[in-house]
C-alpha cells in the first residue's frame, strides 16, 4: 500500500511498475464499474416487472430519477475545490459499488428509486471524472485507440459478469439479492484497493475549478445534447420491450448483453483505429446514419408485425453503433484548451443529462399508447445529430472547432 498524499507527475509515472501506472489504473476502473452497473443493467427490467409489477410508466420514472445525478454532474467541479479527481472517481466507484449490492433490499417503488439515486450518483460522478482523466492521462495521438482498448477491457468485465449469470441462474438457483450483492461488493471491493494501492497522478495541466462555458464549444454542447436524449430512449425502452413484448427472461437477456459484448471486444479497438484514420466527422456521421436505420427498424417492429430475431439483432448492432461515441471524446479533446477538460467533462454531461431527466417519464406515457411511436422519435434525434456531425471539420483544433469558424489549418505533414 502506499502514502496517500504521494503524487507522481504523469512524465515520472513511467518509472512506476507497469501496474501502478495511471494507464493501467484507467483499464481497472473501466472494468472494475460495468461488473455492478451491467449486472444491474441486466437485472434490471426482470427485478421490477417480477418483483414490483413496473409498467412502462413506471420503468420510464425510474429512469427519470436515475438520470437526475447526471443532470447535476456539474456539481462535480465544486467537489474538485477540495477533492482530486482520482479520489473522487474512486469513491464514487465504491458508492456504486455499494448501492448495487442493496438493490434487492429495496423491492418496492419508493426503496427502487431510492436505491437507484444513490447508485447513479456514483456512477455519473464516476463517469464524469473518468472521461476526464482519460482525456487528460491519454495524449492525442494514441487517445482514439487506447479509448477503443479501454471500452474492449470494459466489455471483457461485463462479458465475464453475463457469463456467470448465464451459467448459474437457473443452475444454482440464484436470487436477484444474491448477484446483485456480489457484483456490487466487487466493484467496491476493487475500487477500494485502487484507491489505496495506486499513487495520485498529477495531470501535465491545472485544471480550472470553476464552471466553463466557451461559445467555441458549441457544437460539442450541441452534440452531447442529442446524444444523452437518443441514448435515453435505447436504454430505457430496446430492453424493456425484449421483456414486455417477446417475454425474455433473465437468462435471455443476459445472454443478447452478452453477444453484445463479444461483439465490442472485436471490434472496439478497430473502430479506435477507424476513428484515428478516417476522423471523427465521417465517424459520427457513419453512427448517426446507422442508428436512423436501426431505429426506424424498431418502429416497424410494431407497426408492421416485424419479430423477436429482428429485436435481438437490432439490439446487437444498436450497441456497435453507440461505440462510435469514442468519436465525441476525441473531438474534444482536440479544440479544448488543456485546462478545460475537467470542468467540461462536468457541464458536458450535464448537457448530456437534460433531456434525460423529462425524457423517459414522459415518453413513458408515450408507450403505453403508442411504442412505434417512441423508436420514430429516435430516429429523427439521430437525423438532427448527423446534421450537427457534418458540421465537425476533417482536422479539428482550437480556433478551428467547426467548418464554420476560424481558418482552415494545413494538414500536419
């Protein structure tokens, strides 16, 4: 173990053992999180419709409350006042840890949401910091692929996560309360130990403490926007409607989060590489055109009768899409001041979260009349934020942020 109060400059951090390096503990928080939230995330839709007889209304205000702890992930940079960012990341690691591990404790509508507000400050706190330390600890150049690498090692965690809930549920007999707290005690458990094993790494440039909010960054406001509500609709009604509609039960679904995963761990790291060579404009912009396909083909589930194989399928090629996101970070990273990336990542996802925190219960209400109509609305998000992806220039800098602002600068040689 170590001092707690040692801090190592990111230039001397290569004379650590390879372990204790800040890369290294980016690839353990980015597997040690999705053991709780993915477990939670699987469990999720079958805990409340079996145990607290949730209708869409209901799974759309849960949401809702979940999300709130991302809409005030601005928060954050009060918090840095006094906290580094690495230790903050870490407790809120283990807050999320701990409050996954009591979910099924609390089966009724007040105790679920309750639960569920705790777990999701930790997690969005976590994630928060996370992205920032990513962007910060990771130079530009190898940042799209490491980031690819890092959300590889973060499917390789839930893949093992999903494998164990496929194999023993039905024949162990297992109970929500039983994975739910050995998962959760895991990533508590892991996130404890890096706390305390791992030096403070001192990023190469001070972080401004204070909210930032730069009229140059607007796109990038712009686009996290859209993100956070076309992502909301994924996440709260693709797997609700495998369960509702199809009846899939736990094993199932887990096993479809689990072809989802193999399908990351291939291919995250190449699209890492695509996002490197080809550059985030034609990345974002191959996203958004495939998720108005995907979404549109979720509508015609219900209007047209379109069956369970098709779901599965879509589900599969909706998270490949959404891995793309990469692109957003490493637009940013290239036309932020370096100085900036922290307060930022905290106003960015709250952008992110806006539309998070009205968006699920109300189109809640939206399914219960019309579920077509809830993947349509989707589909015209991912139109809106292709429009705003082309606007990303071929090599963005500051001064140049959009195809609409500064000069053009040369092609580096």
């Amino acid at each position: 173990m170590r001092d707690m109060t040692q801090v190592f400059p990111l230039s001397d951090a290569a004379h650590l053992p390879f372990w204790r390096r800040p890369v290294t503990l980016l690839f353990v928080m980015a597997a040690a999180m999705p053991i709780a939230f993915a477990t939670w995330s699987a469990l999720l839709n079958n805990f409340v419709v079996e145990v607290a007889g949730f209708d869409g209304s209901d799974i759309g205000w849960l949401h809702t409350v979940r999300e709130v702890p991302g809409f005030l992930a601005v928060g954050v940079i009060a918090i840095l006042l006094f906290v580094r960012e690495q230790v903050l990341g870490l407790v809120a690691l283990i807050l999320l840890g701990v409050a996954t591990a009591l979910t099924a404790h609390f089966p009724s509508m007040g105790g679920i949401l309750t639960i569920t507000m705790l777990s999701s400050i930790g997690f969005h706190y976590f994630e928060t910091v996370n992205q920032s330390l990513q962007l910060q600890w990771l130079d530009r150049e190898r940042a799209p692929q490491m980031l690819g690498w890092i959300l590889s090692a973060s499917s390789a965690a839930t893949l093992v996560a999903y494998g164990v809930i496929i194999l023993s549920w039905d024949a162990l007999g297992l109970t929500y309360n039983i994975v739910y707290l050995v998962s959760g005690g895991i990533t508590a458990l892991v996130a404890l130990f890096a706390l305390l094993a791992y030096p403070q790494f001192a990023s190469p440039n001070p972080q401004v403490k204070r909210m930032v909010l730069r009229r140059r960054y607007w796109l990038y406001y712009a686009l996290q926007f859209m993100s956070g509500a076309r992502r909301q609709i994924f996440v709260v009604f693709a797997g609700f409607m495998l369960v509702e509609r199809f009846g899939f039960d736990v094993h199932e679904i887990t096993l479809l989060f689990l072809a989802t995963l193999v399908s990351n761990i291939l291919f995250a790291p190449i699209m890492g590489r695509a996002v490197r060579v080809f550059g985030e404009r034609k990345a974002l912009a191959f996203e958004y055109i495939g998720l108005i396909a995907v979404f549109l083909a979720y509508g015609g589930i219900y209007y047209f009768g379109w069956g369970l194989v098709l779901a599965a399928i879509l589900y599969v090629v909706d998270h490949l899409f959404f891995a793309l996101a990469l692109a957003l970070k490493t637009y940013f990273q290239k036309i932020a001041d370096p100085g900036d990336i922290a307060p930022t990542a905290a106003v960015a996802f709250t952008i992110n979260h806006i539309a998070a925190v009205f968006l699920p219960a109300a189109l809640g209400y939206l399914w219960l009349v019309s579920p077509g109509a809830v993947f349509l609305l989707a589909a015209g998000m991912a139109a809106v934020s292709l429009l705003l992806a082309l606007m990303v220039p071929r090599h963005p800098v500051p001064g140049y942020e959009t195809i609409f602002s500064g000069v053009v600068p040369a092609p580096a040689q």
